[in-house]
C-alpha cells in the first residue's frame, strides 16, 4: 500500500494497530483526539512522515524511537500530560513546527535550540518559568506562544530572535520589558495581555512593523508619548489598566483600526483622538468619562462606539458625523436628553441606551432607518414619538423599567420587530394595533397595570413569550388560544380565579406560570398541553388536581406549593419525565402509592403538610437526590428508604421521630441530613457510614450522648446539637477536621473533649 495521509483523528483509539507501522511511505499521521498514553517504538519506521499530530491524547512521555523520524516537519503534542521533553529532540532536524500547548512542562531542554529550522514553537498553557539561553539560536523562528505559564522575566536571548513575527507572553508575571524588545524589528503582533507591566519602555516605538498590541490587564498608568511611532499599529488593547489619560501623540498612529480602553479611570478624551482616521472600533466602557471631544465625530470610519458606564451627562451635537457607525453602546451613563443630530447616524443598527435618565426621544428618531436594536429600559421615559413607527428595520425594543401609561398606535408599524420588552412600567391598557406586529416572538408585559389584554393579541401567529406577570388580570381573551406558535405563558401574580377551558389549544406551550393566583380548580384542557415541561401553580387555592394532569408525559418540572392540597390524584404517576415536583406547605395526609411510577424525579418537596406515614412505593424512586419532609407528623420512615441511593439531601426536622431506621445508615450518598426537632433518643453507631455527610442537623432532640462513630464523617462541615441532654462528647469529634461550624448550645455539657 502506498498510503501517503492517514487521518485517525477523534476516535478512541488507547493503542495503534501494528499494520500502521508498514506504510513506510506514510507523510501524514493524525492520531489527534484518542486516548492514547504510549506511542510504540515501531513509530521509527515511518521513515518518510513528515506530520504527526498526537495532540488532545493522554501521553505523559515519549519513545526515544520518536527522533528517529528524521523528515518530520510538524509535531503537535498541545493537550497531553507532557512534563518534560527528552534532550534528543534536536535530532528533529527538519521541524518547522512544534505544538506543546497545554501540558506541564516546567523547563524545555537545552537542545531545542538545535532545531535549526524551526518557524513556529507554541507553549501556551504550561508551567514554564524561564527559558533555555538557547533558545536565542532558533533564527528562523517567526512565531513564538508563552501564553499562560509563569513567566517573571525573559531570557535575554529571545531578543535575537530578528525573524520573529508574533510573540505571545499573555497571562504571566512579567513586571518590565526590557528595552532589548526593540531588536525585534520584524515582530507583527505582540500580546501581553494579564501581566504586572507598570510601565513600557520608550524603546518600544522601534517596532515598526507592529500591527497588533495587547496591554490589557496590567498596571500601566500612562502611556509613552512616542507610542505615536508605532506607524503600522491596527488593533491596540489597553483594555483593565490605570490609565488616567492619553497622550497626544496617540493621533499618530494613523492606521490604527481598533482601540480598547475600558475598565480604566479615564475622565477625559484628547481633542486629538479625531486624527485617527481608520479607527473602526472604539471601546470605552467602565471608565469615568463625564464628556467627549466637540469634534470627535470627525471618525468618519467608526463602526463601533462603546461608552457604557461612563458619567455622560450629554453628547457632542457632531455625534451626527459618524457615518459608518453601525453600533453605540451609551448604557449606564447620566444622560437626561439626546441631540437631534444622533438621528443622522444613517448606518445605526444597535443603539443601547439603558440605565440612563431620559425623559423624552428626540421625534426624529425615526429617521434612524438601518436601525435593528434599540434598548431603552431603566430611563424615565413617559411616552414614545409617534415617529417611532418609521423605524422599518427594528426586530428588538427594549423598554422595561420606565414610566409608559400608553403606547402609541404607531407601535403597530414595526412591521420587523421580534422582541418588545415593557416589563415594569404603567401600563393600564395596550392598544389594538399590536396585533399587527406580525413577527413579534418575545412580548414582555410583566409589572404593570393592565386589567385586560386586547383580543388582537391573538394574531401575533409567530409569539413564542408572554409574559403577563404581575398585573391585575381576572382572565384572558379566548383569541389568546390562537397563539399556536406560543411555548412560554407566564401569567403569575395576577388576580386569575380559572382558566380558560380552550387553553389546550396552546398545543406548542413548554412552560405556563400562574403563581400566586387565586385558583381554585384547573380545567380538564390542561391535559391537552402535549409540550408542557415546566407548570408553575404555587400560591393558589388549589385543593385538587383533574386527571387529565397524568396526560402531560413531558413535564420536567411541576410546583404546586402553598396551596390547599389534601391529595393527590393517582394519575400524577403517570408523568414518567417529572424531575422537581413541589408540594410545600399543603394540607397532605398521604401520598398515592403511584408517585413511585415517577422514576425520572430528583427533587421531592413535602414540607409542611400532615403526613402520618410514607408509602413504601417511595423506594422506586432511584434517581431522587433530595428529600424534604421537613415539619410533617411522622413517627417512622419506612425501612425501604435505603433504596434511594442517590439521595443527597434529606429534610426530616420538626417531625415527631423517636428513633430511625438502622436502613437510613446506608444511604452512602447523602450529604444533607436534618433531623431537628424530633423526640430522637439515641443516634446509632452506623451513622459513621455516611461517609459523604457535610451537615449534619440534631438540635431539640433528646440525645444523652454521641456514639464515636460521628468522627468518622470525615467531610462534616457543620453540626448541629442545640437543645439535647448531652453531658458529654466523644474524644472522636476531633477527628472532625472539615468541620467549620459547631452548635452546642443548651446542653447539659461539663466538659469539652481536648
């Protein structure tokens, strides 16, 4: 076979079969992504590979028949567990690349430095602190990654690297550069980003063929004035520093594409800035600008423009200028009004405006005819411009969090939108036009006043979101059922006292919240909602349950708290996908021997009900992880309850317990246990096997002692003992050491063990 290229890559390969180690004609190997931890010595006679790539294994060293492959020209060994690379590797006479990314290398051997040829050494994320003096020799190399490893200072060898092109040193230590840095005449791209860098040294204006620069995250409270050098600098990020200001100089840099500044403590901008002509992205977030540059408009090729969390009080009226801005972020700024001209910005798609302090939209808006995105919540905002209807392009308006009592007709226009928030305002009533928002998907009407929703909701055909919450609703339209496409309807907190019985038309709905209602019964439709995972009831006046409930086979997640609930129906069983199933604080007696059908469920609340007794069906629950009985009326637990082997956690306090079964001991996972305030006497020995145990709660019992096995719960963080009879301790619980919180109050203690 003449094989030349053979791509094993993303299998699960943990060795090779020997018939690989005859194709001697064989250039390409890719063994990436397996899970392979050895190579074989019969790799040497792949005399003619020229690329290896066994990256994303499990190698934690290398044969030495490795070298012997005296053709290979690329070597990715990047995400192994390498610690060290053999001195041999030189014998590699011909590589031209090398990936060691993401191993644990803590030195590089002196003889890498032999690699004669070599382009491209990547050594990101590995333990590196210092480098071999040889690596200076490598006068090929053009492209050098240090990223992440632990780097305080360099060899002063790697500047005699004249060919290199991009050097990474991000996410190290490093306190200076020396200002040897400017002999890299040929470097391109320079990163730094997440060092200690105080300071750069003047010298750094020789790098003349810089085109990208990375400074953000470190210390640096000013620039150089001669960065203006850098003549070929596109992107530079100074993103996480200090600084307070720019030089002037920094209108030189006259190719200068994209500029990062946030998360500084910037308050003024240089009127210079305006001279970077090619500048397409500016970001100045979280700085403490209170005003920009009159002319800073003049940025005729600004596409981006982020000013969020500044101390703007107003804007240049030359804001206008900008004729190729595409997205301005002035979010939490202290912005009362805009100028007109901000409805020049022809090319505007994105316009974020939130946490401000506008009362009012200049009525020009409208002309802002590219517009995608506006975000207006958390402004002060009474009424919106009727020319608002103009903007054809929009698809999201966010407008919570302001002070609407109307909307205007207009509203209907934006033919395009598919998100409208105006959660949290004053609404009373909605105008009919909104039926015509033909695209609408997401509508957020939570926190208002409304009463009624007009029957026009119903032709919003492409409405997946309503979310109705808290408003003073009785009912809905029954046009709201045409909403076939719907599949969240959140309607808590509002003044329901039924459902409408179509509401099984709803055929597409996931999710429907109605807590904290008044309903007293659910209609038979409900078991109509073949899609429905999450049904949220708490807070009702429920006092049962139809039948038809065991109809929804894909509900994940169903509360019923707080309500009046003396039963359940049996057909609750029959909800096989059931996950989290709440019933806190009902009026239970029992529960159906069926909730042992719901064999998908991890999350089981019955506190506070009046439960007498468990029905040993619970044992079927295998995937349960937490328990809560908490304030209930139980005098035993079943001896079945050791077959729930996943649970975690397990409320049993304010019950009337007087001893508990030897079975409960073998629940090996659990990690919560409360048992407080019961008539508990005794706590068995067998307790020490709850080797996963981190709180552990037995205040207001009666227990005279503790057996010595309690210092065998080697992961107890917390242990609760208020309120027993207990005299004494064990000499054991020192043995306690995770423990970080004791409660031994009101007891009958002499003495503490030493």
């Amino acid at each position: 076979m003449q094989l030349q290229c053979l791509s094993l890559d993303h299998n699960q390969f943990s060795s090779l079969p020997v018939d690989i180690w005859q194709l001697s004609q064989l250039q390409e190997l890719g063994l990436s992504s397996n899970r392979l931890t050895t190579l074989p010595v019969e790799i040497r006679h792949l005399s003619q590979l020229q690329v290896l790539d066994l990256s994303s294994n499990q190698l934690t060293s290398l044969p030495v028949d490795i070298w012997q492959l005296s053709q290979l020209q690329v070597l990715n060994l990047s995400n192994n567990k390498l610690t060290s690379l053999p001195t041999e590797i030189w014998y590699l006479s011909q590589l031209r690349a090398l990936g060691l990314n993401n191993n644990q290398l803590t030195t590089l051997p002196a003889g890498i430095g032999l690699l004669s040829q070599l382009k491209k050494l990547y050594l990101k994320d590995n333990q590196l602190t210092s480098l071999p003096v040889e690596i200076g020799q490598l006068l090929q190399l053009q492209d050098l990654d240090l990223k992440s490893n632990q780097f305080t200072n360099l060899p002063a060898e790697i500047w005699q690297l004249s060919q290199l092109q991009y050097l990474y040193l991000d996410g190290n230590q490093l306190t200076t550069l020396p200002s040897e840095i400017c002999q890299l005449s040929q470097l391109k791209e320079l990163g730094l980003n997440n060092n200690q860098l105080t300071s750069l040294p003047r010298e750094i204006r020789q790098l003349s063929q810089l085109q990208a620069l990375d400074l953000s995250s470190n210390q640096l409270t000013s620039l150089p004035t001669k960065i203006g050098q850098l003549s070929q600098l596109r992107q530079l990020g100074l993103n996480n520093n200090q600084l307070t200001t720019l030089p002037r100089e920094i209108r030189q840099l006259s190719q200068l594409q994209g500029l990062g500044l946030s998360s500084n403590q910037l308050t003024s901008l240089p009127a210079e800035i305006r001279r970077l002509s090619q500048l397409q992205v500016l970001i100045l977030n979280n700085n403490k600008l209170n005003s920009l540059p009159t002319k800073i408009g003049q940025l005729s090729q600004l596409r981006q423009l982020d000013l969020n969390n500044n101390q703007l009080t107003s804007l240049p009226t030359k804001i206008g200028q900008f004729s190729q801005l595409q997205v301005l972020d002035l979010s939490n700024n202290k912005l009362t009004s805009l100028p007109t001209k901000i409805c020049q910005l022809s090319q505007l798609k994105e316009l974020y405006l939130e946490h401000n302090q506008l009362t009012n939209l200049p009525k020009e808006i409208g002309q802002l005819s590219r517009l995608q995105e506006l975000y207006l919540s958390n402004n002060k905002l009474t009424f919106l411009p009727t020319k608002m209807g103009q903007l054809s392009q929009l698809r999201k308006l966010g407008l919570n969090q302001n002070q609407f009592t109307f909307l205007p007709v207009e509203i209907g226009q934006l033919s395009q939108l598919k998100e409208l928030g105006l959660n949290n305002n004053q609404l009373t009533t909605l105008p009919t036009e909104i039926g015509q928002l033909s695209q609408l998907q997401v509508l957020g009407l939570s926190s208002n006043q409304l009463t009624t929703v007009p029957a026009e909701i119903g032709q919003l055909s492409q409405l997946q979101v309503l979310n109705l919450n808290n408003n003073k609703l009785t009912n809905l339209p029954k046009e709201i059922m045409q909403l076939s496409q719907l599949q969240r309807l959140i309607l808590g907190s509002n003044q329901f006292t039924n459902l409408p019985k179509e509401i099984g038309q709803l055929s597409q709905l996931q999710e429907l919240g109605l807590n904290n209602n008044q309903l007293t019964t659910l209609p038979a439709g409900i078991g109509l909602l073949s899609q429905l995972k999450k049904l949220y009831l708490k807070d009702n006046q429920l006092t049962s349950l139809p039948v038809e409930i065991g109809q929804l086979l894909q509900l994940q997640d169903l509360n019923l708290k707080s309500n009046q609930f003396t039963s359940l129906p049996a057909e609750i069983g029959q909800l096989s996908q059931l996950q989290v199933l709440n019933l806190n604080n009902n009026k239970l007696t029992n529960l159906p021997t069926e909730i042992g059908h719901l064999s998908q469920l991890q999350g089981l609340g019955l506190d506070h009900n009046q439960l007498t007794n468990l029905p040993v069906e619970i044992r079927q629950l295998s995937q349960l992880k937490e328990l809560g009985l908490n304030n209930n009326q139980l005098t035993t637990l079943p001896i079945e309850i050791e077959q729930l082997s996943q649970l975690q956690v397990l409320g049993l306090s304010s019950n009337q317990l007087t001893s508990l079964p030897v079975e409960i001991w073998q629940l090996s996972q659990l990690q919560v246990l409360n048992l407080n305030n019961n008539q508990l006497t005794t706590v068995l020995g067998e307790i020490g096997q709850l080797s996963q145990l981190q709180g552990l709660g037995l205040n207001q019992n009666q227990l005279t002692f503790l057996p010595a096995e309690i210092g065998q719960l080697s992961q107890l963080q917390e242990l609760a003992l208020s309120n027993n009879q207990l005299n004494t301790l064990p000499a054991e619980i020192g043995h306690l050491f995770q423990l970080s919180k004791l409660y031994l109050d009101s007891n009958q203690l002499i003495f503490l063990p030493a």
